[in-house]
C-alpha cells in the first residue's frame, strides 16, 4: 500500500470520525443532506476517473480528446453546483463543523448548529477567553484553507490522475476556497459574520488587515491552482510524447 493510499484511508476515517462525533448536533436530516452530496461527488469522481481510461480518450485527435473533456468537466461541475444548491453546501458544512469542534474542545455547552444551503451558525453558552473566541472565529475558515491546500498540493504533485479529473477536482477546491475567502474579504467591510465579529472583539485589529490577508490569500490560492494546471497539462504532453 502506498502513501497516496494511506492518506486516502485517513481521510475517510477523519470523515467518518467527524460525521459521527457530531451526529448529535446536526440531526438526522442534516446528515442525510450531506451523505447524500459526498455519495454524488463520489459517484462523479469515479465516473470520470472511470471514463478517463477508456479508449475514447485516448486516440490521436487531441481536439476531440479536449472538447469531451471539457464537456465532461462541464457537464459534471454543473451537477455538483446544482448539488449544492439543492442538497446542502458542503463548504458551509464543514465550515461549521470546524466552529462546532473547536466549541466542544473547549467545554462549550452548544445550543444550537444550523446548516443550510445559504447560511450557517453554531450557538454556544459559555464565556470563552479572548483568545479562545478568536479561535472559534477563524477556525472555519482555516480549516478549509488547511485541507484544500492540502489537496491542490497533492493534485499538483500527482503525475498518474487523468488531466480532466485533475481539472475537476481542481476547480471545485478552488470554488470552496475562494468562497470562504470572499466571506472574509467582504465581511470585513460590510461588518457581517465571523470578520465582523473578530474586528468587533478585538479593537486593536485594523478592518483593513483582515481584507488585506483574505486577499493576499486569494491570490496565492489562485496562483496555486493555476500553476497546478499548468503543470498537469506540461506532464501530460510530455508524457504522450515520450
């Protein structure tokens, strides 16, 4: 077994780990909602994984070979945008999951998590330390930027994944990403959720830092997967042509 293998098997456990520890919190109906939009990006992923070892996608006519890649690329980005709209947002999911943990991680007595395809929230009774809140804060975010840096690192450094799935995949992290960010970017200046609610807590902590960092980010988060891309289609070519 190797190494990609192993990191795959210790993120389906920490998946299972978080779905189960927080079960209690979210409801039954929630975690159907959110099963059932990792069972459609599962089922994708191996669809296209499946797809992209076929013989139609491996003859000379690389115009053909592009146009029903992008089609599939297409085709399937749209399914998992619709997905989220209907079923539950993974990337709010998961945003809030990461405020519920670090709540309960500091003996918070939690009162109420909301999750829902526009917004999200987790109430808690408690008086954490400064510190502490600021931690609860940005441990959404954080968490999301943590584990999709992760993954475009790996896809970039993986030379075996099929350049559609690649794109794919790519391109969903990139969208979940850049969302939590945005949220970051604006709430700073409009004074809405976590970025107005840290400024609030910390007086000292000038609005324009807080937009500033969340667009550094943006951009090196872009750059990133630009350069992933990139990379992908030079290994392809030169792969093809060896």
């Amino acid at each position: 077994m190797d190494l990609k293998q192993y990191f795959l098997g210790a993120c389906g456990g920490i998946l299972i780990f978080i779905l189960a520890f927080t079960f209690r919190y979210i409801g039954i109906f929630t975690m159907l909602k959110v099963l059932i939009a990792l069972s459609i990006l599962t089922t994708m992923y191996f669809t296209i994984r499946k797809l992209s070892y076929t013989p139609l996608f491996h003859f000379e006519e690389i115009r053909k070979t592009v146009s029903l890649s992008v089609l599939l690329i297409i085709l399937f980005f749209s399914l998992y945008l619709l997905s989220r709209e209907l079923i539950v947002n993974l990337r709010i999911f998961f945003h809030e999951i990461a405020h519920l943990i670090v709540a309960l991680s500091l003996n918070l007595q939690i009162s109420e998590v909301y999750i829902e395809t526009k917004e999200g929230y987790v109430d808690y009774i408690g008086n954490p330390s400064l510190g502490q809140r600021n931690l609860l804060l940005v441990s959404g975010t954080l968490w999301l930027v943590l584990v999709g840096g992760i993954f475009l690192i790996l896809l970039y450094r993986n030379k075996k994944i099929p350049l559609n799935l690649n794109v794919f995949l790519s391109l969903i992290l990139w969208v979940e990403l850049y969302e939590d960010l945005h949220y970051w970017f604006m709430g700073s200046i409009r004074g809405y959720g976590d970025p107005s609610n840290l400024i609030n807590y910390n007086p000292r902590l000038n609005p324009i830092t807080v937009t500033c960092s969340s667009f550094i980010l943006l951009i090196l988060l872009c750059s990133l997967a630009i350069f992933s891309l990139g990379y992908k289609l030079f290994s392809q070519f030169r792969i093809r042509n060896s």
